[in-house]
C-alpha cells in the first residue's frame, strides 16, 4: 500500500488517488453513455485473457447495457490514470437472508495490462468499501470469484484483505 496514497475523497462516488510515477487515479461509477463500449472492450478482453474464449462484441454491449438499464442489478466502476480508463469491475447484488444484508458480487474486473501491479485494483476495492458504508441497504459483505487457475489475481485479491471461501461454485447455462 506504499505505492497507493490516498489524495482526496469527494462523497459524490468520486475518489481520487496518487498512484506510481505521480500519476493520477481517479475511481468513479460508470455511466452509460460515456462507459458502455469500454466496458464490453474489457470483458471481451478478459473473456479471452482468463478463458481462452472469444466474446462477441455487440453481445457484450448489450449485456453492460443491460445492467444499465437495470440499476437494481448493480453498477460498474472505472478507474482512470490521467484520464485514461485502466481498469473496470462490476457489482452486482445477492440477498443474504442469515445476514440480513446484501453481499455485494465484484465481477468482470479488468485491469490493462500496462496498469498492472499498481494498486488500482485495491484502490477500487477500497472505494467500493467505502461506498458500501453509505448505503442506505447493509452491505453485509464482498465476494469475487476468479479462475482457479488465475494465480496473479488470487493473490491481489488476498493481499486486498479477502480471504479463499468454503464455498464451490455450480452452474448449469440456459441459453
């Protein structure tokens, strides 16, 4: 955390920090107009990256605006480096009945490949932290998945503060 300094915070859902190089991050929610091919940019690249698997981009359009249009869903974040966009997440929400609250599901993070290693993932978790102190719904917890056999991220996500889960996940795709 020694490369990560925190510069300002404004409680409008912008969060500014000074990252490696004195360069400027600046972590903020996605909106449409502005994000969406991004957004979808990113999840075909992480698609390809993590699982060797080629998404159609008009696809992955549809599906960010999807959860545009569908806020109750969740929401995206970006963080740009001099206003450049470097990497995204998504949350999305799950109902805890045994706590009352909502885990909030961080997906389809993407971190560039140039902006690697430079804390922006933690600096993004970090304002989703703070964020979830100002719902007006409890947030009673963060979960991500990862695939197994993603080493890098699984250790920036430990070194974060999250920890491996007892859980396994199951699936079955209807479409």
């Amino acid at each position: 955390m020694a490369d990560l300094v925190r510069w300002c915070f404004n409680p409008q859902l912008t969060i500014f920090f000074k990252i490696k190089e004195n360069k400027m991050l600046d972590i903020r929610v996605a909106n449409a107009e502005s994000d969406a091919l991004i957004l979808a940019e990113h999840n075909c690249a992480m698609a390809l990256e993590t699982e060797a698997k080629l998404l159609d981009l008009e696809i992955a359009i549809l599906g960010v605006n999807g959860l545009f249009e569908r806020s109750e869903f969740g929401f995206y974040l970006v963080a740009e480096v001099n206003a450049t966009v470097a990497a995204t997440l998504m949350v999305t929400y799950e109902w805890s009945d045994w706590r009352n609250g909502l885990f909030w599901w961080i997906q389809s993070v993407y971190v560039k490949p140039q902006f690697r290693r430079q804390g922006l993932y933690r600096g993004m978790y970090e304002h989703l932290k703070s964020m979830a102190t100002q719902q007006a719904e409890s947030v009673c917890g963060f979960r991500l998945y990862a695939e197994t056999e993603n080493i890098g991220a699984h250790a920036t996500y430990v070194a974060s503060g999250m920890h491996v889960c007892e859980y396994v996940m199951f699936e079955e795709a209807t479409a």
